[in-house]
C-alpha cells in the first residue's frame, strides 16, 4: 500500500504527477517541495511574454491555489538529503518528510561561466525561474547593448524580445552554427536570416574567451580577440540536470538522474521524471528539457508508482516563439540522412521533414502548425509520407494523413 | 462575471464565474475539466484546449485566426463549424451564458 508519496521539484511535471495520482484515484498522501515560494508555474512565457512585459508572475501559475486542496504544500524550503534508509527527504528547515514512494522532478538549472572569465559580473545573467525572469526583465529596460552567449531558444527568444524593445543585440553562439543540437541547419538558416533582417548581430563558431568589466559586465571577449561591447550579457549555453541530490543518495546519475523505460531508479521506490531524467530514449541514455516531457514522463511515473507498469515511449515535442515565427518541433533529428523541405499552405509556412532512409524521425515546422500536428501523428503512429511526397508541398503531406491505411 | 459552462465528454458539466480577461483555457485549468490539458500553456502550440462553441453564440466570439484555423484542422477528436481552441478565447461580458463542449477522444 504506498501511503505517502513525496514530490520533490515544483513545477510542470509536479502538476502533471498530481493530476496524474488523483485520476488513477490514489488516496495517498502527497507531499509537494519546492525551493521557490511561488506556486508551480509556466516557464516557457518567461522568455518570451514575460519578458516583454504582456504578462505578470501572478498569472503564469500552472493551477490556482485551491487546485491542491489536500496536497500538503512545502514551498520555500529546500530539500537537503534524500535518506534513503529512513526513508525520508530532510528539508532546510529541518524538518524530515517520510515517503513510501518518491518522485524527482528537480528540473534543470542553468549552465554558468565561470567566475574567473567574468560569469559572475554584475550585469551576467542566465534565465531559468521565475526571479531570473523579474531580474533580466528590469535589466532589459535599462541596457543598451545586450550580448547573448548561446545560440539555443533561451538566447534567440531572448534577442528577439531585446530587438523589440529596441536594444543593440549582438548574439555569440560557440558551435557551428545557432541551433547546433536542436534544430536542423535548414531551420537554422531561416532563423538566422530572421534574426539579422531584425537587425541581430550573429556570431557563429567562435567562443568566448571572457566577460570584460571590473566589478561589471562592460563587453564580452571571442576567442578571436574581437571585443563585443555591452551592458547586459545573457548567458544561454544550456541547462545542468538537478541529479545532485540523487547523487549524494548513490542513485546512479549520466548527465541526468538515471531511469530505465518505466521512469524509475534503481531504487524501486524512487522515480524520477522532466529535465532531470536520464532516460532510454531510442535506445541510449537521453534526457529532454521540454514541457511535453515534464507532463508525459510525470504522468507515466505517476501511474507506475501506484504499482502500473507503463513504459515512457514519448514522442517529443518543442516550441519556441521568436518575432512572429513559430517553431514546433517534432520528433529527434539524431540519425537522419537527409532534410526534405516541404512547402507550407500559408506564405512563410515552411517545414522540414528528417529522414533516416525512409523512416522519418523528425520535423521541424516554421509558422506551420498545422504540419507540426500531423508530424506528431505520423511519428506516434510510426507511419509516414514518403520524402517524395513531403517535397511536393502540403497537399501531399495532408492527402497522405486522409488516405486509408 | 459571465457564467459559462462546460460540458465535459463524460456527461458532467461544469458552471463557474469567469473574471473578464481571462481566457476560457485558463479557467478550465483552475476548474480542473477533464479534456482540457492546455500543454503549451496558451502559446498556441498544442491544440490540447479543443472546445465547441455553442453554434448559437459562435459567431458573437469572432473567428479562429490563421494559426488556429490551421491548428483546428487538426485537432485529435475532429474539427466541429464551431470547434475553438480555447486559449484563444479571452472572456467578455458577452460571454454570459455560454455553453462549451468539451470532445473526447
């Protein structure tokens, strides 16, 4: 009989184990810890609506406070030590939460520069939770000049915020290119040329060597030498998974805390699910920073800690938002050999299709939503147009999807 | 504030207050109505927020733009004259009164 179940992370996939727990009609008791005081909250508006101001912290909470009538809230503490003996989380304040069954949802943080290049100058700032969001909002409205480190959707989402209220933003992006690990060179073309006709300044392979200032960030310094002047650096160079607290319990970590296919450890009592999972994903260990991941992993862990057996086979899934393009990806690219472009119904609606052989493995979709759901469909089903039929355009893609099987 | 109502796949039905501003996503969520998962949160992203509109009252609601237009086209459960994603829904006073069905799939 699991009595008490212990939530550890607070945010979207927390919510989607609740919701989860109660439908499978679970009368455990459930205990949900945070280390922020707010409320589990939406993360992909703090880089881009709450940003530019159109929306306040207040309303970017997942469920309103009533929603967790009967959930015991411990938010504002952190959580110490996981004992694993006892059988027990202990908290900063002291106090011990006992579990029969845990759930890791700890997230992600973000990845920093060191200090002795600069990384923590007054003006460097990353964005992860809701207080970096207040903290880069109100930085925005007094700089001039932003640099970006990281060609990634928090950087590019972030410039183009910053170009709309009209900084000077130039963006420094490592890799080859913008959207090195995510995207394909094709998107990132389109995106890239979106970014400069905006009047971004794009940098790519070439790192940065370190942040200029004294006890302030006054410019950023590439390996080449050249010296990017700013007031305001962002650094978005990708997202370290919260598995301290597993380590320090001996769970077994890889960039991630270590799952197998039913999101639970080693420890058949402790599951974890969202940014902080390491999971067998097409066949090696991968982990996924995204909403879609957070609510099905949570949701699949959820039901296996009530004693279920469902495997975690998620198709995944990523938007992003920058001016007025929208990007939806589906799918993992990894593996394929070749990129069709498929012409869209409206004008600048484009998507491009990844194929490994004739199996398709992902598809990006620029401003063409309606592409993006049937891409979803297709790779959940395992069955797709053939990449002659995506490079003829949108019809064929949609006559495909009515034929009968 | 308007009084809408939801009438959910199950049978059950639902009927709250809703201030005016939010969208009808938004208070689905809080209410916690079955069918109702809203996944991107508003962003247009997802097509999880699926509802029809009472036909009645549709066109006093305006019409889907573009991007939902095409997002409808798509949704799991079959696109109704009158489906709406529910995101996109900002409430008024003239929304007093209205009945959504939620599908299911």
């Amino acid at each position: 009989m699991v009595a008490d179940i212990v939530i550890l992370g607070a945010g979207q996939a927390a919510v989607s184990a609740i919701e989860t727990l109660r439908k499978a009609g679970s009368t455990a008791a459930i205990t949900l810890i945070g280390d922020e005081t707010a409320l589990p909250y939406q993360r992909p508006p703090l880089s881009k609506a709450m940003l530019k101001g159109e929306v306040e912290a207040a309303t970017l909470s997942l469920r309103p406070q009533a929603w967790y009538e009967g959930v015991t809230l411990r938010l504002g503490v952190r959580a110490e030590r996981i004992d694993r003996a006892a059988a027990c989380v202990q908290l900063s304040d002291g106090t011990a939460v006992r579990f029969d069954r845990l759930l890791l949802c700890t997230g992600s943080q973000a990845r920093r520069l060191p200090s002795g290049i600069g990384g923590t100058l007054a003006g460097v700032l990353s964005l992860r939770g809701l207080g970096d969001a207040v903290a880069l909002r109100g930085a925005l409205a007094g700089a001039r000049r932003l640099a970006v480190i990281g060609g990634g959707y928090v950087g590019l989402e972030v410039a183009a915020v910053a170009r709309g209220l009209g900084l000077e933003v130039t963006l420094v992006e490592a890799g080859a290119r913008i959207l090195n690990r995510v995207a394909c060179a094709e998107t990132a073309a389109l995106l890239r040329a979106r970014h400069r006709a905006e009047g971004v300044r794009i940098i790519e392979g070439c790192g940065v060597s370190r942040i200029l200032g004294e006890t302030r960030a006054q410019g950023v310094e590439l390996d080449d030498g050249t010296v990017v002047p700013a007031d305001l650096v962002l650094v978005g160079i990708g997202a370290v998974a919260g598995d301290a607290l597993a380590a320090a319990a001996g769970l077994a970590t890889r960039n991630g805390i270590l799952v197998d296919g039913f999101c639970a450890t080693e420890d058949p009592r402790i599951f974890a699910a969202g940014d902080c999972a390491t999971f067998p994903l097409g066949g090696v260990p991968g982990r996924l920073e995204s909403v879609q991941n957070a609510i099905d992993q949570a949701a699949c862990a959820a039901q296996n800690m009530l004693g279920a057996s469902v495997a975690y086979a998620p198709v995944p899934w990523f938007w992003s938002d920058q001016y007025d393009l929208k990007l939806q990806i589906a799918g993992i690219g990894t593996g394929a050999d070749r990129i069709v472009t498929c012409a869209g119904k409206r004008a600048g609606a484009v998507s491009h299709w990844y194929y490994a052989g004739d199996r398709l493995c992902a598809v990006d979709a620029v401003s063409d939503p309606a592409m993006h759901m049937l891409a979803r469909r297709f790779l959940a089903a395992g069955s797709a147009p053939a990449p002659d039929a995506v490079a003829e355009g949108w019809q064929a893609v949609m006559a495909f999807s009515k034929a009968p099987a | 504030m308007p009084r809408i109502t939801w009438i959910c796949a199950s049978g059950r039905e639902v009927e709250a207050e809703v201030a005016v501003g939010r969208t009808l996503m938004e208070a689905a969520r809080g209410l916690g109505i079955e069918g109702i998962h809203s996944e991107c949160g508003g962003n247009l992203a997802c097509a999880t927020c699926h509802v029809v509109v009472d036909p009645a009252r549709a066109a006093a609601l305006g019409s889907p733009d573009a991007m939902e237009d095409d997002m409808l086209d798509m949704v799991d459960a079959g696109r109704e004259p009158t489906s709406r994603l529910s995101c996109q829904l900002t409430v008024t006073p003239a929304f007093d009164g209205l009945r959504l069905t939620v599908p299911g799939v």
